[in-house]
C-alpha cells in the first residue's frame, strides 16, 4: 500500500490529467490551451510525482511503481507528440 503522500500525490496528478482531458474534448478545441495543459501535466508527473521518496516503499511496491512511472512518462512523452502535431497543424490551418 501506497504511503499517505503518495496517495495524495497521485490524486492530485489525476486532477490535472481531468483537466488536460476537460482542453481536449470541449466543443472549441483551443491548441495552445490544449499545449499549456500538457505542460502542466508533464510538469506535474517531473515534480510531484518522480521526486517521491521511493525509500517509503516496500521492496516490491518500489519496484512496481517505478514500473508504472516508467510507463507514465513513455505515454506522456507520446501524448506530447500528439499535442505538439495538434498545435502545428492547427497554425497551418489559419494561414
């Protein structure tokens, strides 16, 4: 079981993974707005939740969540390739 901070720590994370969800299904799909929510999250997952003591972990959960956290930033990295393809395409669009 996952101490009380991370816990907390990944609640949060999910908060700001709703919001980045709530930019990219509303009816006026904003790409810069879309960019700058990404940002957040990747920030987020950088600095909230990678720092985390692992050393609060048993042997096997650390090993788990490190698994998992590995698995976080390769799909983040890929959503992020998603959202810079969205943002570029949406300036070829206006000129």
């Amino acid at each position: 079981m996952l101490p009380n901070l991370h816990r907390q720590r990944y609640q949060e994370f999910a908060e700001v993974l709703e919001q980045l969800h709530q930019s990219a299904v509303g009816s006026q799909l904003n790409a810069p707005k879309l960019y700058q929510s990404y940002v957040s999250v990747q920030r987020f997952f950088q600095q909230q939740i990678v720092s985390l003591d692992a050393g609060e972990l048993e042997p096997d959960d650390e090993s788990r969540v490190r698994s998992y956290q590995t698995e976080i930033s390769k799909q983040l990295q890929m959503l992020g390739m998603d959202v810079m393809f969205f943002k570029r395409r949406g300036k070829k669009r206006r000129r």
